[in-house]
C-alpha cells in the first residue's frame, strides 16, 4: 500500500531541486513518516539532499502547521508537505 502527498518546494529548496515548486509523491506505508520523506527527498533531489537531511536547515509544514525540529508526523494520503528553508531579512 502506497501514500501519496502534495510536497511543496519554497526559496532556495526549490532551486536546489532543480526549479520544481511541487511534485505528487508516493510513499510506501513503512515510509509515509516526515522522517521518511526527508530520506526519500534525499535520494530523489541530490542537490536538495544536504539541505533536506538538516531539520535546523529545512523546516517542514505538514498540512500549513509546522513540524518541530525532531517531531516524526505520519503521512496519509492528500497531506500536503512544503520544505521552508530559513528566511532571512532586513
């Protein structure tokens, strides 16, 4: 059985994954985690992979609510994921 998710790439997260503002992805049950999208992200966005792999460099938003640094949220089908990478300002 198989997840699929909405993940959005914001800033300098959808630059490292080559331009893309979103993909449909499928996870396995047994990787339907924040934790295992992370991984899978990882693998399938090699320029995003350092990025992705730092919870303290990419924070995600499980259906608009943020994932606290550490926090492993399961998935289920219809979530929608973004990657916000920190902003910085003036």
């Amino acid at each position: 059985m198989t997840v699929t998710i909405q993940v959005l790439f914001f800033a300098s997260a959808r630059e490292a994954a080559g331009d893309v503002s979103s993909t449909s992805m499928e996870l396995a049950e047994e990787e339907a985690t924040t934790d295992g999208l992370r991984k899978k992200l990882a693998q399938l966005y090699p320029g995003l992979a350092s990025m992705v792999e730092d919870e303290d460099n990419l924070t995600l938003a499980l259906n608009e609510e943020y994932v606290t640094s550490g926090e492993v949220l399961p998935l289920k089908n219809g979530d929608t994921v973004a990657l916000i990478p920190p902003i910085s300002g003036g």
